[in-house]
C-alpha cells in the first residue's frame, strides 16, 4: 500500500445541527474521488464492488477513516451540546 496517499471529506456546520462530515464522493465537490495518490500525482477513484482488488481495498480505507472522523465529531457535538 503507498504511504503517499491523502483522504479527503468535506466537514460542515449548521446551525441547529452542528458539524457533520460526508466523504466527498457524496457530492459534486470532488468528482475525481476522494483519495489523491502522490506517488501517482492523481485522484483515485475506488469502491468495493471494484474488481480491482486495490480500488476495492482503497475504498475499505476511505470508509474507515470515515467512520473514524464522523465518530470524532459525534462526540466533539455531544460535548458541545452538554456545554451549552
């Protein structure tokens, strides 16, 4: 696995709702996907379905890191809200 690769999400807030995060696969933001590989210089585009046994693992990662900073941001909002 190259260690020169970026995940990108889009994090937002609203008020009412607080901060999220949505891989930007999700959206029109970044087409191309969101892994960007350096070794590479290009934008990965992978999934799970993929036949390619590396887009299918890079989409595993992607959806890990996901899950990590979407679970980070429940709390940091959990946190906010028995602040307030």
């Amino acid at each position: 696995m190259p260690k020169d690769l970026e995940f990108h999400y889009v994090v937002s807030y609203r008020e009412g709702i607080g901060w999220d995060v949505s891989p930007d696969t999700e959206s029109a933001l970044f087409t191309d996907g969101t892994i960007y590989d350096w070794d590479k210089n290009e934008w990965v585009v992978s999934w799970t379905d993929s036949e390619d046994e590396q887009e299918a693992l890079l989409d595993t990662l992607d959806l890990s890191h996901y899950r990590m900073l979407k679970s980070a941001i429940n709390l940091m909002n959990e946190g906010a809200v028995s602040n307030a």
